[in-house]
C-alpha cells in the first residue's frame, strides 16, 4: 500500500461566496485509517473527491508516496473511490463485477476471475459469483462494492460515507467486515463519514469546520479533549461555560476550577464539560464555591438515563445527564456542580455568543496531527 496526503488545499465552486476548503491538510501513514467528520457543507466529500482526481483545487498538493499527483486523472494516482451507492454494473454478474478492475489494469479473463473469486472470499459472499447484482440486498451489494475497490489493488481506497444508506445492523456488519480487510490487507485507507461512532473505527479522525482542519487526533482524545467550541458542538454533549483562564484556573460565575496544563493559555476561553460530568444537589445543599444556581427547563428520556436542560442563574444554557434511576421535574431549582475535582477539567480559546463560537482561530490549533501553519485569505 501507499501513504497519501492532502497539504494546503484550497477549493472554491465557482458559484461560491466563500471557499469549500481553506487550506485543508490531512496525512494518512501507510496501511493506516484516517476518518473525516464534520458539519453539513464542511468540505468533508470536497476533500476527498479532490484528492481523488474528481475535482481539481484552485490550490495545494495531493501526495501519493510523497509523489504530487494533483495534475494526474484520477486513474493515474493509485487510488481507488467507494461511494454512498454501490454504482455496480447491472449488465455484468457479481464476479464480472470484481473482476472489472483487473480486467482493466490488464489481466487476462481468467485471472481477473480467479482474484474476484479470492475478494469474494473475503467478504464472504462464496457461492454467489455468478448471480445477478440486481438481486442482492443492499448489504450485499456494498460488499461487491468494496470488493471491487478492494481488487483494483491500489495504494489506497478512499470511502466516501460508503455505508449511511444501510440499516443499524448492516452497517455494524460492514464495520465488522471492514476491520477483518483491514486486518487482512492492511490498505490505507481516508474515509468521510458523518457518523461519530464509524468514525471511530479508524486511528485518528479529522474534524473540519468550514473547510478549515480544526482537530486531527485519535477519537477518544477528540470527545476528551476537543481542539475549539465548533468541534464541541459537533460532537454534542458539551456544557460551554464562558470565562477567563488565569493561573492555571478557569474563572467564571461557576467560581475558581482548574484546569490541564494543556489548555488554554491566559485569557478569554470557554470551559467545556461533558453532561454526564456534571452533578446536581437541591438548591439548598448548602454547597458554596464552585458551581451554578439554575432551574430545570425540561427533562429529556434517552433510553435508561435523563437529559436535563437547564438555564443558570446568569442566564446561561447547560444540559446534564443524570445518573440511571434519578430524574428531577421541569421548573426545580437546583445547583450544577462541576465533576469531583479528581482530574483537571478542559477549556479552549475563544468566548460564546449567540450559538456561534467566537475568538477562535481557525488556522493553527494545538494537534500533533495538525501543521500549525496559519491560514492565509483565499484567492478565486
């Protein structure tokens, strides 16, 4: 397999106000999964389909074992593209299907057929080579798909949100299926998804916002730790608690908390704590210092637990999932507290206001998976 990196990408449609990326890089190692999230009209299937050869950018560099293939057509950069749909050719059986690649790259008939069989096999569909695609179910037929990608064996496959028109229980078969390939093969392999729990399947996962990389990092680290408010509020889950860091500490109307040496430095910044985080006791706990005065707005069921959304007594907004078994009814006043001080808790640059996240660059963030070069303005 290959190493494949995006660097600097730039791209406006030409009926565009503003750029679909905004100098985009993204690196993915040999034999490794890199996956893509972000907000409806991020850019996520922009920068794939520019590096796939499927649009060109108005800048930057597309690099397949460190060789910049962005002048190149697409089926001259050893890359490969699985989309939503299947796109199979109805007029040719399964194997026929599988046997396109090779048959393509230059194989002769009966060898093309011998490796479609072995990409069968892999994705479990023996015994169905010859049969009609038009007759398999969708799981099925997304898994000719991939073993067709699979069998133009090039240095990388690119997944263009490949399983979101599948159920609940295909897709986690797909998943399961995907990492006995990986496990197989070892393909490099970048991969758009707007599904937070698919993208986790992979190494590390970039998070872009407006056409600007906001966070490369493993998932775990991105729900711990996230690089801005933007990328908080895309995962969801977050209470944003404006303030001022100093000294190692957040202040805010919630009082003196600390915070990770790895935060935000001095200055403005938005404490970010997960709902199932924060504590509640009634509003005559006796508890003082940290925390916050609020009233419950409504209670929200999510399966064995209850979400509740709060509004403080400085007018600010929270949620916090309670414990299995405890619920409390709209209109109670209670006081949030924050989580046990056992651990330091997470703030990032930047201020709330009106939803939108504030005094955050979207240029250089702390990431070792990020280049911390700033951006610059577009040019059309």
């Amino acid at each position: 397999m290959s190493t494949l990196e995006v660097r600097g990408l730039w791209h406006r449609y030409a009926d565009a106000d503003t750029p679909a990326l905004r100098g985009a890089s993204v690196a993915v190692a040999d034999g490794e999964m890199v996956s893509v999230v972000g907000p409806s009209g991020s850019g996520k299937s922009t920068l794939l389909r520019v590096a796939a050869g499927l649009l060109r950018s108005t800048s930057g560099q597309v690099l397949v074992d460190g060789r910049d293939v962005a002048d190149q057509p697409t089926e001259r950069r050893d890359l490969t593209v699985m989309f939503q749909h299947p796109l199979l050719f109805e007029h040719l059986d399964v194997a026929g299907n599988i046997a396109f690649a090779p048959r393509l790259a230059g194989s002769g008939r009966r060898e093309a057929r011998r490796c479609a069989q072995r990409y069968l096999r892999l994705v479990h569909l023996e015994g169905l080579d010859s049969r009609d695609v038009a007759s398999l179910s969708g799981g099925q037929q997304q898994r000719v798909a991939l073993a067709r990608a699979l069998a133009a064996e090039r240095g990388a496959l690119l997944l263009d949100e490949p399983f979101s028109s599948l159920d609940r229980e295909l897709r986690a078969s797909m998943h399961d299926l995907l990492a006995e390939v990986r496990a197989a093969l070892a393909p490099t392999i970048l991969m758009v998804t707007h599904d937070l729990d698919e993208a986790a399947l992979a190494e590390s996962t970039v998070v872009l916002v407006d056409g600007s990389v906001h966070q490369h990092a493993p998932m775990a680290e991105v729900y711990q730790r996230p690089a801005t408010v933007a990328v908080a509020r895309l995962l969801g889950g977050f209470t944003e608690v404006a303030g001022t860091v100093r000294d190692g500490a957040h202040h805010s109307a919630w009082g003196r908390l600390p915070v990770a040496a790895e935060a935000a430095g001095d200055g403005a910044a938005v404490l970010l704590v997960r709902r199932e985080a924060l504590r509640i006791e009634p509003a005559d706990g006796g508890t003082t210092g940290t925390g916050l005065e609020a009233h419950v707005v409504r209670r929200r069921p999510t399966g064995t637990r209850v979400v509740l959304s709060l509004m403080g007594s400085d007018d600010s907004r929270m949620e916090v999932e309670l414990p299995i078994g405890e619920d409390v009814g709209p209109g109670t006043r209670v006081r949030v507290l924050p989580p046990d001080g056992r651990s330091s808790l997470w703030a990032v640059r930047g201020v709330t206001s009106g939803g939108n996240a504030q005094g955050i660059s979207s240029g250089s963030h702390d990431s070792p998976y990020v280049a911390r070069t700033p951006l610059k303005e577009t040019r059309s």
